[in-house]
C-alpha cells in the first residue's frame, strides 16, 4: 500500500464521522479530535474502522500516538505489511 | 377500546407532525412495537404502541401536524377484530347505545351550541397567508382574541414547520450534514432550558476523584478484548452514575405535582451532541441491569441511532436522569442543567493527569472532576454529597461494575 | 421647505387667505353668510374683507339659511361662484332641503342643462362647549348624498388650498371647518395655493396598523401614534381630506401593508361615514383584514354642555392608544 492509498483510506474514514470536515484542511500535526470535533465513541468507531481496512490494530495504549494525521500515518504505515 | 395518541417526547414539545404510518389499519400489534414515525423540533422519531391490539382506521394522516395528545388511530381490542373479520363487517361502535342518554337537552345543558364550539375563528388574512405557505389552518393555534388564529400564528407556525422540516431533511439521509445549528432545536432547547432556569433551584456539588485504579482496570479488560468489544471509559463512569443511585436513589426521577416523585426504574439520559449543533439526550434503559459490554453496547448503539435520527419515542419520555460527558474533549468541569422534570444532571468532565495528593505524598494521577446539579426542592446536599461520595466507591472498584 | 419660503400663520388666515385670493382671481366670486361683513365672521375668518370688497361682495345675510343657500344656489345657476357661509353644521340642517332637494339635484332634474357651482362653507365639531345645538359633526349626513362634494380640510395647507379647487368644481362643493381648528397654529409655504380635492393623504407612514380618520380628529391620531411609537407600535395616520367622494384606493392600500385597521371619526356611530368605510373595508379588503375594523366615534348622546362631559363623549387620545395597543396584540 502506498502512502498516498493509505492517506486516503484514512481520510475517507474521517470524513464519515465528521462529513462537514475537509482533512487537506487539517494540519498534520494537530490534535484531530480536537481539530475535528470527534468525540472518544466517534474516535473508537475510528479506530475500528482503520482496523477493519489496514488491518492495523491500534491498541488502546497507543491512541495518543495517532491524535495526529502525521502520527496516525506514520503508525499505520510502519505496520502495513 | 383503546386510543394510540400523538406522544410528548419531552416536556418541550408542543406538536408534532406524523411523518409516516409503519402499520396499516387491521395490522396486529404488540405493546413495543414501532408503529409510526413522528418528527418533532428535536428530530425524528420512531413512535412505539403500548397497547396490544388491532390498528384501526388512521385518525391522522401522514404529513399531517397536531398537538400531543391527540388520537392518531384507535386500537381494537384483538377479540372484536377477529369477530369482525369473520363476519366481514365493521364491529359497531359500542359507545352508540350510551349516546342518546348523554345528550337529552334537558339534562345536560350545553352552554353554547356545539356548532359554535366546532367554528374554527381564523382572521381572514391569515386565512389566505395559510393558503400561500402551506399551513393547514385546523393544525395552528390561535393567539388573537378568542382564541383567534391570526397572521402572526400562521407565520409561526410556517416558520416552525420549515425549521423542523429542515432539521429532519438535515438528519434523515446525511445525518452529520448538519452544518448549521437547526432553529427548530435550539428552540427547544430553549424552552427547556429557560424553563428549568426559571423553576428549579439547582445546587451543585463537585468532586475531583481518582480514576487511576477504574483506567488501569479499564486498559486491562480492553487488552483482553478484540477492538469491537474495547470499552470507554464513559462506561464506568455510566455504570458507576447507575450503582450510586441505587444507594440515594432520591435524586433518580421527577419533581411533579410539588412533590418527588422517585423512580425505580433507572433509565439514564446521556448527552449525546450533534454534529453542527445541538443536543439529545435519549434514555439508556435499565442501565443498572446492563453488563459493561451490554451498556457499552447500548451506548454506541443510541448513539448512532441520535445522530442518524432513529430514536425511539420511549427513549425521549423515560429518562429519569441525565448524564453528560462534555469533558470528554476538553472541559475540567461541567456545571449542568437539569432537564424538567428531573430532579439530578451528573457530569463529567475531561480525564486528565494532575498532581494528587495521598498520604503525605504529592504524584500524578488521571482524575476526573464530576459535578452534581441537583434540585434543590427535592434533594439537600447532604444527600447529594452522600450520591457523590457512593460513586467514587463504585469507580474505585472497577472489577464489580 | 426653507425658512424663506414660509409663514407662521393659523387656519384661520389659511381661510382667510383663499378667500381673498378667490376674490381677486374672479370677479364672479363672491361670499355671503350671516355676520360675515360688519361683523367679521362668527369665527372671524372674514374679518377686513368687507372694507377690502365692499358689501357687493361680502354680503351679510338675515337669519334664515334656507333663503341664503337658495339665494346661492340661483346666483350658482346665474353664472356667480358663490361662497356661501353657514355659522355651524346645526344650523345648515334649516337649509338642507336646498342643499340636497335643489343643489344636490338640479342637474339630473335639468337632464344636465343646470350645474351648480356653489361653495357651502361651515364650521362643525365640538370641543368648545357650545352644547348639543352648536356642535355636532354631521358631515357624514352631507357625504350621504350623491350630488354633492364634501371637504373636510384638517391642515394649514387644505385649508388654504381646497376653497379655490372647489370653486372650479362645476357642482356643489361643502367645505366643514371643525371649530377647534381657526386657531391651530402652523408654518405655511408662502406660495402655497390650490390642492387636489380627490385624496386622501398619509399623515404618518407605520406598518402595524391604518388609523383613518379626517378633520381635527387627525392630531388626535398622530399624538395616539407617537405615543405608540414610544412602545414599539408603528400606526400609519390617513387623513381622508374628502369624505364624499371617497378616496378608497389609499386607505385599502395601506390596510394591504398592515391588515388592521382603526377609524377615529368625530360624528356618532350609527349610520356614520366610519360605518360607511368599514363596510367599503369588509367589500374590498376582507381578506386584508387580520382583525375586525374598529372603529372610535363620539357617544351616541346630544353633545353635552360641560367641559368634562363633552371631552367623555368624544374620541380622544387615550381611547386610540388602548384601541391600537389592544388590536396589534400588545393590551
């Protein structure tokens, strides 16, 4: 998978929590959930979903690592086989 | 015989307009079933029947707007239908032997002729400005002299009509499109809030407790599950609101008639915001009964039902006490308003570390600070502390939540 | 308007002043009443007219009114434009088999060969306590009768302005003079002259409801809605100026912007012209109306004598602010 595949899937799966949001609008390094108004359930549904289409499993200790679009890729792409 | 009315999904709600009819007349139904949808200011709903019976004719149509409380269809009881069915006929009304009794002139005087009573008294104005915005004047309530429905009731009722039509359009096939705060909400909000400003004497009480252990605990059981089944930490927090009122179940339930009236039942509204403004807050029946997985199941599924406009119509009545979690992006604490005619709001706000002291020792701990708001007229805060205090014991014992 | 172009003056020089220009413009003018000439007028509006004129043209009359209006009449039909003055609008009633049975009629009785160009002037209304003899409005009664204008000037500038339209009116034209109005005070354009005699005027634009009202009743109104206005109600004020023939058009115009509507008329109730225009309202402008009209008249009673009684009986400022108030929504 390459980078800019797996930054699309995770742009499709935010815009199905937060559909009014633009993700090219977010900077890669700020707080998504903050920038973005999810909330811990629409974060977790978030998680699920990444899960289910990278087949990454985020563990609960690490979702401080991927608060950011920068991290969350990172995380993915480091895991991807 | 028995009577399927419009609802009142809350104690702001006036009106609401019968979207659509999920049973037909002659269908057989169970007390629970969902037999109708009903949009209201605050979105829509699914209406459930609490009768068992046989759905008759449709009193009100689809499209149609009328006040709470009135008949939708009746309900037949099963034996008549079936007797009816059989003999292919209409069972007759049972009331048309008691009629004629009921209306002997001399015995009952009638103050005015009932022809007068029926004579809807709408200004002619606004009879025509109904015509040209597609109000149905039989739907609107008239606040000119003698009960007089006049342009400014019909503009209203327009403008409410457009609001809600929008919050429904809003919520039903794009539930999170919802860019723009929805009027017809807001005014609801409103009319809630402002009356509980106006009526309740709220106290509150605040208390910062250690969610060290309930996490640690919380991490654990998480690591265990696959990701579908991990759990939040808004669980715990449910739960424990849940096991706390059991121990002063005082301020679970209503303040009506001027007095308390408590509730065994432990159905807990949880805040649930909508993306692009506002706010419901539907019931999570029996969260006392319910299994962390079972709650966490329930909440995720109430949820998504809020926000995709699927609620049903018990979970708007039967809240006997609100939850919210708004610290759960970023507040330390939240100082609520209870929703009439609760008695309690418990809130929470954001998980975060902060220095702690034990024992002579300062460390860092991931504490929560949870505020009561409770009413004052039903309540002291002696009983609120003791609520308070209960659940910091529940949540320090994560493992028998 | 700029300083230069105007006069202080009162109603009753505006009177004065169309007469006099009338006078001067055509000789065939001439005016005639009782006490119009040595004596000045009854209200003084011909005061130096007589030593101006001479008794050819302001011409005192005996005290019957039946024979001055008659005798107008003929010089009407002789070719004269008569100004003829009667003292009150009581009094007129000993003329109104001339008014109506001669003036209001010889041109249908001559099949059109006779119009009568004849101005009746004459005071009316109460509110100067001379009792239920002297001070009635009755220009309801005149505005009833087909044949005849009626004119109810209320400012400076109608009453400057309406006497010389009148005179080129080729029929009867009656002028009322509410008597509170001689001394009603004001600023007049220095070359104010002739009006239109067909409508009614906006006094004071407002979107909430049309009060329609005519004569000295007007200030009433306008004090009514600039105390409304205080409390948020914007009233638009018509002054109707003609009550016969009707300028329906302005007040089913501004009744269109504010669906209610409130007439202030000075003459009783009953058979009145506010009932003629409410019915005109219910024809025209039903479904205008977001309230039923209302309507303020004076007390179905011979007007009284004593101060405090005669101001009871008639519409006054209050009533038309608790009128108002109740019908926007606001009482």
């Amino acid at each position: 998978m390459t980078e800019k595949e797996l930054k699309e899937i995770v742009f499709t799966e935010l815009k199905k929590i937060a559909p009014e949001c633009d993700p090219d609008d977010v900077d890669p390094d700020e707080n998504i959930r903050e920038a973005l108004d999810i909330d811990s359930y629409s974060f977790l549904q978030l998680i699920i979903a990444l899960s289910d289409s990278t087949g990454v499993d985020i563990v609960e200790a690490d979702y401080e690592k991927v608060f950011t679009l920068e991290g969350m890729l990172r995380y993915l792409s480091a895991r991807i086989d | 015989m028995g009577e399927f009315r419009m609802p009142s999904l809350g104690a702001d709600m006036e009106a609401g307009r019968l979207v659509e009819w999920l049973v037909k007349p002659g269908d057989r139904c169970r007390r629970g079933d969902i037999v109708a949808t009903v949009e209201t200011q605050k979105g829509l709903f699914e209406v459930e029947i609490f009768e068992d019976g046989i759905i008759g004719e449709a009193l009100v149509q689809a499209g149609q707007r009328v006040p709470v409380g009135t008949v939708l269809a009746m309900i037949n009881p099963e034996g008549a239908a079936a007797a009816a069915e059989k003999a292919g006929t209409v069972p007759p009304p049972v009331t048309v032997k008691a009629e004629p009794e009921q209306l002997k002139p001399a015995e009952v005087p009638s103050e005015r002729p009932p022809v007068r009573a029926e004579r809807l008294a709408c200004s002619p104005s606004a009879r025509r400005l109904a015509a040209e915005l597609g109000v149905n004047v039989e739907d609107v309530r008239g606040t000119g002299p003698h009960g007089a429905i006049q342009r400014i009731d019909i503009e209203q009722a327009a403008q409410k009509a457009a609001s809600s039509a929008e919050a429904a359009a809003a919520s039903r096939p794009l539930p999170a499109a919802a860019g723009t705060l929805q009027q017809g909400m807001r005014q609801a909000i409103a009319a809630a809030m402002s009356r509980s400003n106006r009526e309740i004497p709220h106290y509150y009480l605040e208390m910062e407790i250690d969610m060290s252990r309930p996490l640690h605990w919380l991490e654990g059981e998480n690591l265990k599950r696959p990701i579908r089944e991990r759990l939040l930490p808004a669980v715990l927090l449910l739960k424990g609101v849940a096991k706390a009122l059991r121990d002063v179940p005082e301020l679970n339930g209503y303040w009506l008639d001027e007095r308390l009236q408590v509730k065994q039942e432990l159905h807990i509204g949880f805040a649930v915001a909508l993306r692009g403004g506002g706010l419901i807050t539907p019931a999570i029946h029996h969260v006392d009964k319910l299994g962390l997985t079972e709650l966490m199941k329930a909440m995720g599924d109430l949820v998504e039902r809020t926000r995709a406009g699927r609620l049903r119509s018990s979970e708007m009545t039967d809240t006997t006490i609100t939850v919210t979690n708004l610290g759960d992006l970023g507040v330390r604490a939240v100082y609520g308003v209870i929703y009439p005619p609760q008695v309690a709001l418990v809130a929470f706000g954001r998980i975060m570390e902060r220095p702690w002291a034990e024992g002579g020792m300062l460390g860092v701990r991931r504490t929560v600070t949870v505020t009561l708001a409770a009413d004052h007229r039903a309540t002291d805060g002696h009983r609120g502390s003791q609520f308070l205090e209960a659940l910091n014991r529940h949540l320090q014992l994560p493992e028998e939540l | 308007m700029s300083e230069q172009a105007t006069n202080s003056t009162t109603y009753r020089e505006a009177v004065k002043m169309a007469i006099r220009e009338a006078l001067i413009r055509d000789e065939r003018v001439f005016l005639m009443g009782e006490d119009v000439g040595y004596y000045g007028g009854c209200y003084a509006v011909s005061k130096g007219l007589l030593a101006e004129f001479g008794p050819e043209r302001i011409r005192d009359t005996p005290l019957s009114e039946s024979a001055f209006v008659g005798a107008g009449i003929g010089a009407a039909l002789g070719g004269m434009r008569p100004i003829v003055e009667v003292m009150t609008v009581n009094f007129s009633l000993l003329a109104l088999d001339q008014i109506m049975n001669n003036a209001a009629t010889i041109q249908h009785m001559s099949g059109g060969q006779f119009n009568v160009p004849l101005v009746i002037r004459m005071a009316t209304g109460a509110g100067k306590q001379l009792a239920a003899q002297h001070a009635h409005s009755l220009e309801g009664w005149y505005a009833h009768i087909p044949g005849l204008r009626v004119l109810s000037p209320a400012t400076l500038e109608d009453a400057r302005g309406m006497l010389w339209s009148a005179l080129q009116d080729p029929d009867p034209v009656i002028i009322f003079e509410n008597n509170t109005l001689y001394n009603l005070e004001g600023a007049l354009a220095a070359d104010a002259g002739a009006v239109d005699i067909d409508s009614a005027m906006v006094r004071r634009p407002g979107t909430d409801i049309t009060i329609i009202t005519y004569s000295a009743s007007l200030y009433k109104c306008l004090d009514a809605a600039a105390a409304l206005a205080k409390e948020g109600i914007e009233a638009e004020v018509i002054d109707l100026r003609t009550l016969r023939p009707l300028d329906d058009a302005t007040y089913l115009a501004s009744i269109a912007r504010t669906h209610r509507a409130l007439i202030v008329d000075e003459g009783w109730r009953s058979g009145s012209i506010s009932a003629e225009i409410s019915a005109r309202i219910m024809e025209q402008a039903f479904y205008e109306l977001d309230i039923p009209v209302a309507r303020i008249c004076s007390a179905e009673v011979p007007m009284p004598y004593a101060r405090h009684m005669e101001e009871a009986a008639l519409p006054q400022v209050d009533a038309i602010v608790a009128t108002v108030k109740r019908m926007v929504g606001h009482g």
